[in-house]
C-alpha cells in the first residue's frame, strides 16, 4: 500500500509516495573546506554527513557503473538528448568543472544558477560519475548509489539542500528498512525508527542483556549525532568568508565542544563503552564498513553516530528516487541548464591549462586539442590520485607543489567492486520482498574478499525500471574486491572472462539466499570487474575510494597550491553522496560572494543548525 503527500518548499512542489512495509513492520512516520578553517568539530559534522548511500545495500557512496560494452547503449542523457550534441558552445566560461558526478553537477548547477557562465565536462557518454544509470533492453541499472536518506524529511541531506537552491528535484518514494541475511543461515529485517531493533533484533539476536545494552549505547550515542549535526553544510566555503557564513552554526559549535573529542576518535572506541554483545558489536561494525569501506576500529566515530541517530529516529525513512538514480542526475543535469549552464559529454580533459609560471589555473584541454578557458576558476571533480596527472609540468615544479603531489598520491585507498547487474523474469515470486538487503557470510572478518554483498532490487519500489513482469537486481561485494587479482589482465581475453565468472559467484549465491531460482530466472547478465571501474569510471585501480584513518589523516582543502584551481568530490570527506554533494556546493560558495552564499542559506531555510540536546532537527523555513 502507498500513500502520496504534496509538500511546497522553496523548490516548488514535492510529490511524496511512501509505501508501508510488507512485513507489517511500522512504517515510521516519517562539509568542508578544510580542518584549517574551522574546529575539530566542524571536520567531525562533514564526516557525518556520509550518512545517506553508504550505510547498507545501496551503500550510498556506491562506486559503480557498467560502461559502454557492459552497460548497453541507450543512455539516461536528461530529455532524451544524445551525448554527440551535448558539448561545449563556446571557448571560454567563467568557470570550467571537470567531471560530472554528483559533486561536479552540484557546484556547476549552483554557479549557474548564481549567474556564473559555467561548463561541466565529462570524459563519459552519460552523466553522474560513479552515480551513473544506464539501460540495456528495456531494463534501467543504478550503477552506484541507490540507498538514500534525508530527501524527504529533516534534518535534509545535503543533496536535498543543493537540489532546493537549484529548484530541481525527481519524485521520491519512501519506505521503511531493508534486510539482513547473516551467518548461520539466519534473517532479520532492519526497520528505521527508535523502537524495532531494540524490541525485536537485539533481545531475538543478541546474548542476555542485548537489548539493555541497546538502549544504553543508543543513549550515549544521542549528543555525538547531535553534536555531529552542529554545522549547517551550506555554511561551508574555502576562503575567510566561512568565518561568516558559519556564523549561524555557532550555537550548534559551542554546545557540541564537550563531544568533540568522540567525534574525531575510532567508532570502535565509542562502542566498546557501552557494548560488550558480540552480535550488536559485528552488526556495528558490519554497518561502519558500509559507512566507509573500513571497520569500526577505522571509522570516524562522528560518521558512525550520525548514522546511528538518523535510522533510529522517530518517523525515520529510506528514500529512493522514482526513476531509479538517474532521475536524480537528470533533475541535477536540469538544474545547470535551464540556469545557463552548459554540460559537455564525451569531453575527456588531457589537461588542466596554466600560465607560463604553473601557478594559476586557466582553463582545460580537452584530448582532441580543444582549449577551453575559464575567466575565474577550473573546478576538478576528479579522483584525488589523478589530479596530479592532469597539472602540466610547470605545475608540479615547486616545493609546493611536490608537497601537494605527493598528499594526493600517499591517499591510501579502499578496495574495489565486482558487480551484477541482472534482469530477472518476476512471475512467482513471493509477495513482500525488499528493496534492499545485506548478505554477510562471516562476521570475523567483515571486510574479507567477497564477505559483505548488498543486493538492491529497485522495481520492488518502482516496476517502470524494467519491462512488465519482470525486477532488476543490482549485486555488488562492497569495497572489497582486491584489485591484485585483475592488474594486467586483457579485458579481451577468456583469463579475464573466466575470472569474471569465479569472482561473481559469490553475487549469484548471496541472492540465491533471497530468491533460489534466480538463475533460471535470469534474462539479462551484466558483469563489472574492478577494471570495469577503473575504464568506464577512471578510478585509479577501480578503487571504491579514500580510507581517511580517524585521528591520522588530516582531511584535504577546496583549494589547491594552484590560483583559480579548486577540488570537490569523495577527497576531501570522503565517501558517500552527501559528502561529495556538500564539497560541491562548498566549491561553488567558494566562487560567489559571502552575501550571496548567506542570502541562499536564508532562502532555503537552513541557517539554523540542530542544537545538541536541545534540537530534532531544523527544517527548511
């Protein structure tokens, strides 16, 4: 059963359908410039903004994608435009962003829509980066992301955030959990809000005294997610100005002082307070691996209590865009161009150009020779380690610059993907699966070679992703695939083809825990390989991303050692969609006005932040 709700924000109308759980569960009712400008707890807020696309099946930062030859032809271009007349119009803008993920189409969607002349080019056939969708006969695939939250209700993902200042959005559908196939041959299905695991989960799953347990860290971890939530990530640039424009979140800065230290520390450390249950302890650490592609002993516990607050808070819900992924980089794509702005496809950047002395950023050239100047600033929305390959040599020469190099290449880097990508016949299929679910084989080690699988089947939501009577799966191991395996491998040969085929087996047997005849039911097989990853979606060895260690790794700026050259994406917070959404629009208030950037915020109604102790959330005015 759904039920639609028509909601009027700044962005215009939001139409709302959420569907009630088929299991009979309650539905529920419901970062970034840099550690250099703001305090420890300011970086600590950014980190928790990863919440949304990475926390399980979905894994929000999903990297994924299936190219041209694994991913079928037929592109999600917005308004059915063909990437051949999707390029650049002119020879020079006043700001130029290279690459078109979420991140890229959220700073260059908010520059136009602030009145800057802007260009997003994009090496691909498709918009969206990582978060690409792509058909192939009839079927529509999320290649990336495909878990969201905060879209529909606050306290708002920064996505949401970036797609009212562009007056944009796709339809959403809401829903209420997904589910759990654990070790043992045993299922249990995670539902959103404060009362389901603590009554039912913990005290069925857990030892004596689980549940009590439970309710004590979900105690001790309330002020973290708050104090975590204590920067407006709107109020976020790369220069002075964000003295001002963070002015607003001072109140949420003061409060959150006495959590700072939880904030910046191991989640493994703010777990073992509370909690010595082996199975809450391996459900948590199973859930900071799908936060950030590490356990809990190497994730920031600010990420980990946001994500702890945020599902277990009342009228919690998942949100998922109708018209699959794509809709969303369609409604982003459509925010750059009714602004202005321009997007160039199948547009590969060779490299960013300079001036004779290598310290200002002047512009792009493209690989068939084109120059394409940028008045104000080159924007990079490009993996941290390839950004050095793009600086001409005079860029690199300084004592500087070798500094800036080296950070960028000494990132240390999470492992990659294998992913399949199925169209299943549905006739017979048991009524009341979900959308989403995490296979998990063994919770000793949890980021072991193919041990944790997410398995997302969207048209359990939304049937128009595939032809009448029929599902898509999406099957990926979640940042754990070792690159090892695949280097040097020819992607034309029958090594590579058998490899593919042992690697995936894996993904077959996880959804064969949810649907057994999955394979006699197959019609369409689509493999990904880390070298998938790494051609379609230029990712240094097909890595899922950046492993910051909490305590250790200081997080990256907008700026670089370069004039006019600016960075957003999964490099400067790290993964996850609402990251590289608030490194977007920190790039852009980079580039505008402080009084344009506090306009905006008041605009949209985020000015105030959520005080710790005090504060739900705060909604758009």
């Amino acid at each position: 059963p759904t039920t639609t709700t028509t909601t009027t924000t700044a962005a215009g109308e939001w139409r709302i359908v959420t569907r009630t759980s088929p299991r009979g569960g309650r539905p529920g009712t419901g970062a970034m410039p840099s550690g250099r400008l703001v305090a420890a707890a300011v970086v600590a807020a950014l980190a928790a903004e990863t919440l949304a696309l990475r926390t399980v099946p979905g894994l929000g930062g999903a990297r994924g994608g299936i190219g041209a030859r694994c991913g079928g032809v037929a592109s999600r271009v917005p308004r059915g435009a063909r990437s051949a007349d999707m390029k650049a119009s002119k020879d020079e803008y006043d700001v130029v962003v290279v690459g078109s993920g979420i991140g890229g189409l959220s700073c260059g969607a908010m520059l136009a829509k602030y009145g800057k002349d802007t260009l997003v080019v994009e090496s691909h056939y498709l918009p969206g980066g990582c978060a690409h969708a792509y058909e192939r006969d009839g079927f529509v695939f999320d290649s990336g992301p495909s878990l969201f939250s905060g879209m529909t209700r606050a306290p708002y993902n920064p996505l949401r955030q970036v797609l009212d200042i562009i007056e944009e959005s796709p339809e959403w559908i809401t829903y209420d959990g997904w589910c759990m196939w654990v070790p043992e041959d045993r299922m249990f299905r995670f539902t959103t809000g404060p009362d389901h695991f603590l009554n039912e989960v913990a005290p069925k799953f857990g030892g004596p005294g689980a549940r009590d347990q439970w309710a004590r860290f979900l105690e001790a971890v309330d002020p973290i997610a708050k104090a975590s939530a204590a920067v407006s990530p709107l109020g976020l640039r790369g220069d002075l100005g964000a003295a001002l424009t963070l002015l607003p979140s001072l109140p949420g800065l003061i409060a959150a002082a006495p959590y700072a230290s939880k904030l910046t520390k191991p989640f493994s450390e703010i777990v073992k307070e509370t909690i010595d249950d082996r199975f809450l302890f391996n459900f948590l650490n199973h859930l900071s691996f799908a936060i950030s592609g590490l356990p809990a002993d190497s994730t920031l516990g600010a990420a980990m209590a946001y994500t702890i607050g945020d599902l277990h808070r009342e009228g919690a819900l998942l949100d998922y865009p109708r018209g699959g992924g794509g809709a969303l980089i369609d409604a982003l794509v459509r925010g750059l161009t009714k602004h202005g702005g321009e997007l160039a496809l199948r547009s590969h950047v060779e490299q960013v150009t300079t001036d004779a002395s290598g310290e200002r950023a002047t512009g792009v050239r493209l690989r068939d020779g084109t120059v394409i100047r940028a008045r104000e600033a080159v924007v990079c929305n490009v993996p941290q380690w390839s950004l050095p390959d793009l600086l001409p040599a005079e860029a690199r020469a300084s004592a500087k610059a070798r500094g800036f190099v080296e950070d960028c290449r000494d990132l240390r880097q999470t492992d990659s993907f294998m992913h399949l990508h199925l169209g299943i016949r549905a006739d017979g299929l048991p009524p009341g699966i979900d959308i989403h679910h995490t296979v998990i084989s063994d919770w000793d080690d949890v980021s072991a070679d193919g041990n944790l699988i997410a398995v997302s089947i969207p048209t359990i939501l939304d049937p128009s992703l595939a032809p009448p009577g029929h599902h898509v799966i999406h099957a990926y191991c979640a940042g754990n695939e070792p690159y090892s395996l695949w280097e040097g491998l020819d992607r034309s040969s029958a090594e590579y083809r058998a490899l593919k085929k042992e690697r995936t087996e894996v993904l077959w047997r996880a959804i064969e825990r949810i649907i057994p005849d999955v394979r006699e039911r197959a019609v369409l097989t689509l493999e990904g390989s880390p070298l998938t990853h790494e051609r379609f979606l230029r990712r240094p060895r097909g890595t899922y991303g950046p492993a910051f260690a909490p305590g250790k790794d200081e997080l990256p700026g907008l700026r670089t050692h370069v004039d006019n050259l600016l960075v957003c994406g999964e490099g400067l917070i790290g993964i996850g969609v609402p990251a590289v959404a608030v490194s977007g629009a920190a790039a852009a208030h980079t580039l505008v006005p402080v009084t344009t950037q506090l306009r905006t915020m008041a605009n949209v109604g985020y000015t105030r932040t959520p005080r710790p102790g005090v504060d739900a959330g705060a909604a758009p005015a």
